[in-house]
C-alpha cells in the first residue's frame, strides 16, 4: 500500500504540474497568435501603401 501511494505522489505531481501548465500557455499561446495575425495584416497594409 506504500508503494502505490508513494507511486501516486511521484507519478501524480509532474502530472498535474503538467496539466496545469498546459492550461496556463494555452491562453498565451492563443494571445500569441492573434498578436502574429494583427502584425502580419499590418505589414501586408504597410506593404501595400507603400508600393
């Protein structure tokens, strides 16, 4: 029964700090993205005024 519980806290913390910083970066990585995007169609806008 020691075992299994020590197993539970080994395997069970760099799951769970795992998980939560999945959930963490995804809200950053979407925030991200959307910074690429809004850059990306400023430089295309910028291109095309300048020609």
């Amino acid at each position: 029964m020691d075992e299994l519980l020590q197993n539970i806290a080994n395997i069970g913390f760099p799951i769970a700090l795992s998980a939560y910083l999945l959930v963490r970066l995804e809200s950053r990585m979407e925030e991200l993205k959307t910074s690429i995007i809004n850059l990306t169609k400023a430089v295309e806008e910028f291109s095309i005024k300048r020609d």
